[in-house]
C-alpha cells in the first residue's frame, strides 16, 4: 500500500512538470508567431514602398518614351529638310564651283599681260568659239523667301526631288519673298482658259501669267504659306487685302482653296467667301458653281454669281470697258468703285515663319 501512495506521488509530480513544459512550450511558440508576424508586416510594407517606387518609374518611364516618340518626329522631319536643303546646296555650290573655276581661268589669263598681248590678233577665232560654250546652270531656290535681290524671275524647286519652274518673285514690297501665281497688267494674255492650262501654268512669267494649280498645290502643302493681293485702278489708285493662311487642294480635290481667315488691308476683303470652293474653268462639264466660270469667261474658285456678296473676279475679261466680265472687286476702296474695271492685279504667296 505504502508502494502504491509513492508511485502516484511520483506521477502527480510527473504530470505537473509536463503542463508546466507544456505552458512553457506555447508561450515560446505564440513569442515566435508574433516576430514572424512583425517580420511580415515589415516585408509588406517594405514591398508596397518597392511597388510604388516602381510604379513612379514606370510613370516617369512612359513620359520619357512619349517625349523621345515626339523628339523622333521632329527629328525626322528636320531630316527631311535638310536633305532638301542639301540638294539645294549642292546644286548652287556646282554653280559656284563653275563660275569660280571661270574667274580663277580668267585672272591667270590675265596676269601674264605680255602673253595676252602677243594672242591679241587671235582672239577673233577664241570669241567665235566662247559663243558656244554652254551657259553655267543657274541658282535654284527653295522659295521666293530665300531669294537675295529685286523683283524679277528667279528658278524655283518645291524640293530637291522635283522639277525646276520659273515664277516671278516679288522682293520690293511687304517684306518682299512673295511667290506671284497670278499677274494681270495690259490685257497681253487671255485668262478664258481650259482646266489642263490652269493646272499647268500659262503666260509669260517676267509679265502676265498664270503660275499653275498643280504647283500653288505642291508649295502651300509643304510648308504654311499665307496670301497677299494687291490691285490697281486704271485711275492709278492702288490697295492690297492680306490673309494669314491658304491651302490649295489636290487635284482630285478639285484644287479646293482654304483660307483660315478673313482678310486685312485697304481693300476690304472680297474673298473670304469663296474659302472651300473648288476650282472650276469654262470648259467643264460639272462642277459647282459652273455657271460662273462661263458667265465671267475665266478660271476661279467661283462663288454664287446670282447673288450680290463679297466675290470678285480677278481672271476676268481685261479692259475699262468689260465690266461684269472684266476684272473686278467687290467691294470699294478709295479711288475705286464697286465692280469698276481694274488695270492691274497681283496674287502672291510667302512661306510663313513659323
């Protein structure tokens, strides 16, 4: 019995060392569930901070790919340019190099003086043979703006790909670098003229003509061009009406004349209502506002011929005494009178400075 009492002493003491193991074992495990716990908040708000971090590059990133899609533009198209330019540079610096080539043959000619005394008696021969030397190629210019010089015809490119034209650049008035499309004085051309002739061109460039659509077209499409018109009464009067920007169609767009704006001078704008109309000649057979074209005899972005407004008729019948038909403008200015013949006109463009 005694032996009995002692073994459930031991186990009663055996028992209580395991709860007490047992409670210690639990506080040691719940102590490390709390420091993984904090290690993972850390680790989370660590992360978010990494995210947003991120997140901003990834921001900054997609703004700097947008500047640099941007700056690619602009790049290749001041390329673009420059080639053009190239090309005009090459062509002027072969004029240079050929008229250079003439002065430096000329002044070592002239230098040996007793030399050029002795071939005096041969030089008759020598003129007939430099009556045949080719002429040297003239300077070709992107525009009218880029010319250095009067008024007068200058040899132009629209770019280096295509082909050179003559047009009449006038560089005496309003800052000069104006490009002449159209140019009335003496009545010395008929402007009643087919759509294939006012396409491409017609008339004599250093007096009346007409520069043609295809290349008001190419030029006005290239670059931003803005308009200038001056007019002359047969009274000597004079005035001018200028719009900041003119776009020429195509011609499968029936060369459609766009103006951003109305006019501003002296004159009083008589064009602005014709913005958006297309081009029609007496020889069509549709279009709008054909009538126009066959009741004024001439070439235009005509405008409703029945109705009294703001038009005019610049390609008209030259002479005092055509009247309706003849050239005129709508509105009066001093010195002239409303649909009064005029003895002069000029419509010219200039590439804008951007």
């Amino acid at each position: 019995m005694k032996s009995v009492l002692i073994y459930l002493a031991c186990f009663a003491l055996f028992c209580k060392g395991s709860v007490v193991f047992a409670n210690d074992v639990a506080g040691s495990v719940e102590n490390r569930l709390d420091a993984i716990q904090s290690s993972l908040n850390l680790i989370f708000v660590e992360a978010s901070e990494q995210v947003e971090a991120l997140t901003k590059e990834v921001r900054a990133l997609k703004q700097s790919l947008d500047h640099v899609g941007w700056y690619s533009e602009e790049v290749k198209h001041s390329v673009a340019t420059i080639k053009d330019n190239s090309e005009l540079l090459l062509r002027n610096l072969t004029v240079l190099t050929y008229r250079s080539d003439e002065i430096i043959a000329n002044q070592q000619y002239c230098a040996n003086h007793e030399a050029f005394k002795s071939l005096f008696y041969d030089l008759t021969p020598k003129c007939g043979a430099l009556n045949s030397t080719p002429h040297p190629p003239e300077v070709i210019f992107s525009s009218c703006k880029d010319v250095v010089g009067r008024s007068g015809v200058y040899e132009l490119a629209v770019n280096a790909l295509g082909s050179p034209f003559k047009a009449y650049c006038e560089m005496d008035q309003f800052g000069g670098g104006w490009t002449v499309f159209q140019k009335r004085q003496d009545g010395s051309v008929d402007f009643n003229r087919s759509w294939t002739e006012y396409r491409e061109g017609f008339g004599e460039v250093s007096g009346e003509y007409w520069l043609g659509l295809e290349t008001l077209h190419q030029l006005t499409t290239r670059k931003p061009h803005e308009l200038l018109i001056i007019l002359e009464n047969f009274n000597g009067s004079t005035s001018y009406e200028r719009y900041a920007g003119v776009v020429i169609d195509n011609e499968a767009l029936r060369y459609r004349i766009y103006l951003n704006s109305t006019g501003s001078g002296s004159a009083d704008d008589s064009l602005y209502l014709h913005r958006g109309e297309v081009f029609v000649t007496p020889d069509l057979t549709s279009g709008t506002f054909l009538d126009c074209a066959r009741q004024l005899a001439s070439g235009f972005w005509h405008f409703d011929c029945s109705a009294a407004s703001s038009r005019n008729n610049l390609n008209g019948v030259y002479g005092e005494t055509a009247r309706k038909n003849g050239i005129w403008w709508y509105n009066s200015f001093p010195g002239y009178l409303q649909y009064n013949p005029l003895k002069a006109t000029q419509m010219m463009i200039r590439e804008k400075v951007l």
